[in-house]
C-alpha cells in the first residue's frame, strides 16, 4: 500500500551550475508519519504533465503547468523564478486536493515524488540525481564537523569541572552520530543506483573515474564516522579518569599545607590560625576538625569521647566512599549530585518525546484504521447492491425461460 500524501508544499529554489546553469525546486512532502523532500527541474515538471495528458488526454491535470519562456528565460529574473515556483505548487496541490483522484494512482506520479510503495523509506536513495547527491554529501561534512566541535566543548566542560554540560554534549554528538550513520546507508544506495541506472546528468550511467572519485569521498566519511564514534564512547571514561586524578592531587596537595600549617603551629605555640587556602576545600572547617581532634587525643582521662567519635564517623564515611565520590569536596559532591539529577531529569525528557512520538503514531494508526473501515463499508455496500442487481437478474432469467 503506497503512502497516503497529505501536504505537498514548494517553498525553496536553487541555482544550480552543473551539467548547466539551471533552476531546482525543493518539493517538500507530508505523509501521515513521515516527511521527505525532492528536488525537481522545471523539466521534470513539464515531462510529467505531458505524460499524465497522455495517459488521459481527456482529462488535463485541474490546474495547468505555468508556461516555458524562451525569451527572456526564467532564470535571469528572480521575480519569474518565484512566479514560477507559486505555480508549479499550485499545479501539485490541485492535483493532490482533487476529488477525482485519476491521476494520483498513475506510476509516473508517485515517481515524482519519490513515493515508497510497499517499501522503507530508505529506498529513497534510488532518487538521487548527481547534484543532490553532492548536496547530501556536502550536508554529511557539515554534520561530522557538527559532531567533532560537540566532542571539543565536551573536553572543555570536563576540565572545568562542568559534568552536566558535558553529559548534554555527549548526547547531542551520539543523536548526530546516528543520523549520520543512516544517511550514509542511504547515500551509499544512492551512488549505487546513479552507477546502475544513471540520472539525468548521466544518461548512460556514472563514469568509472567519477564513481571511483565519489567512492573515496564515501570511505573518508566513514572514516571520520568510525574515529568519531570511539571518540564519543572511550573519550569521555578517559576525560572522567583524567579528573579524577587531578582532583586526588588537588587533595593531596591540600593535606600538605594543613599538615605544614599545624606542624609551624606547633613550633609557634598558637592556639589558632589565620591562614587560607585556594583549593577545593574550606580551611575554617579542616582546622576545627584538626583543634578538635587534637583536644581529645589529650585527654588521659577518655572521659570525653568527642575525638575518637569523630574519628570514627569519619571512618564509617570513608568505608562508604565510591570511585566515584572518591576525592571530592562538599562543593564537588553538590555538583556530582546536581548532574544526576540532571541526567535523571533527561532521562525522563528523552521517553516523554518517546511516548510523545509513540502517541503520534497511534493517532496516525487510528486515522489509516478509520479509513480502511471506511472503505470495508463502502465495499460492503457495493456487495449488497450487487447481490441485490444480481437477484433481480436471476428473477428476469427464470421469466425468460
């Protein structure tokens, strides 16, 4: 069963320069599920309007194709072009709103417009000309460059200690990735088909020097895909090991200068100390933690077991260490605990658009089933007319013998 077409919109032009300076028309077209667009020459346009007038020279498209100009042409004047592309949607949308739908079950319509019937989506690569090909190609590179910026900003947020920012790079490359994977499938089809088939720049089919050319442009790609691939997936354990290390010197160093500051306090006799620290931690806190420690290591008495509980609490907290809490801070663990929230609150994104574009399809599962109980009624009731002509017919036969 072909799909069933809703919209048919032609909103963009291009000039394109090759085999010759000409005019191309985005064909944008809507489907109950799915989308896709098209690129067509006014001479495609013109070659299917002469054969749907010969297939029912009768009865002309409702609407008809806006005229050739030879002098001037279209192409010099941007007003034409736009007239142009007015009337060339006009002359599809009266051909797909019509109540009479002769025209849109012939063969040449639905190659137009690249219509899959009974097949993926994905044999829309058959419908590459040798432009858009490039186009798509050309759109792939822009991608992957897309993609290796994302893995850069990655790298960046993990130095700065910025995870959730991080995490929403890493995403967004992998969805990229796996867009580019898929059209790679579909541009690998489609030189296949320009190399068998040819196009309208290569009637007889590709050369062999140009599909060797376009063959190496294809293995680059993949190329870049693979290397950007393990890139998205090793790079960010390492990038997360890299930061575990420097965070654990940064607490080594941080203990240093507590232990340097209590040993001059010591020496000096000082009962408090004034001095600050630039690393992750907070200086007031540690020393409290050490002026309390040592109060209670003096005590002979172990009347006061302020100390030794302090001790063991923080004992019970160092059993329940993780490799992933391990060498942090209280600002690191704010932050660590932020972006699992923040991963968690994705999480929760990403299935609601599931479930939203479940729904979606639901609803469109609904509208096909409303139609085809509709036409099983209408089937029913040509049945019943029939049986009903038949009988009649059978009662004439019966008086006539």
């Amino acid at each position: 069963m072909s799909e069933v077409i809703q919209a048919i919109f032609v909103r963009e032009t291009q000039i394109r320069n090759s085999p010759k300076p000409h005019v191309v028309y985005k064909i944008e077209v809507h489907a109950a599920v799915r989308n896709w667009t098209v690129w067509k020459r006014y001479s495609e346009f013109y070659r299917l309007d002469g054969q749907l007038h010969s297939i029912f020279p009768k009865h002309p498209p409702p609407t008809p194709l806006p005229p050739k100009r030879y002098f001037p042409s279209t192409f010099s004047n941007p007003n034409r072009i736009e007239d142009r592309r007015r009337g060339l949607e006009d002359y599809l949308r009266a051909i797909l709103s019509n109540r009479d739908d002769r025209w849109r079950l012939t063969d040449v319509w639905k190659d137009f417009l690249a219509i899959p019937t009974g097949r993926p989506l994905d044999t829309t690569a058959a419908y590459y000309t040798s432009e858009s090909w490039l186009d798509d190609y050309s759109s792939m590179q822009n991608t992957a460059r897309d993609i290796r910026a994302l893995i850069n900003k990655k790298s960046t947020h993990l130095a700065r200690n910025e995870i959730s920012a991080s995490h929403n790079c890493t995403m967004q490359a992998k969805k990229l990735l796996m867009t580019l994977s898929s059209r790679l499938s579909n541009l690998e089809g489609g030189l296949v088909g320009l190399a068998n088939h040819g196009s309208a720049d290569f009637e007889g089919g590709m050369s062999e020097g140009e599909l060797r050319r376009r063959q190496d442009m294809l293995t680059t790609l993949k190329d870049e895909r693979d290397a950007l691939m393990k890139l998205a997936t090793t790079g960010r354990q390492q990038d997360q090991d890299l930061l575990y290390k420097q965070q654990q010197q940064n607490v080594t160093t941080n203990s240093k200068q507590l232990n340097g500051t209590n040993s001059n306090n010591n020496n000096n006799n000082n009962s408090s100390s004034n001095s600050s620290s630039d690393d992750y931690g907070f200086p007031s806190i540690q020393q409290q933690k050490q002026e309390l420690l040592k109060r209670g290591g003096t005590i002979s008495s172990g009347r006061r077991a302020f100390g030794a509980a302090a001790l063991e609490k923080q004992k019970q907290q160092q059993i329940q260490e993780t490799e992933a809490t391990r060498g942090l801070d209280n600002e690191g663990l704010l932050t660590f605990q932020n972006q699992i929230m923040s991963d968690q609150d994705q999480q929760v994104q990403q299935f609601g658009a599931i479930l939203a574009r479940q729904k979606q399809l639901g609803i469109a599962i609904g509208h096909e089933l409303e139609t085809q109980n509709q036409v099983l009624d209408e089937l029913d009731n040509d049945v019943d007319r029939t049986q009903t002509k038949l009988k009649f017919t059978n009662k004439k036969l019966q008086k006539i013998k």
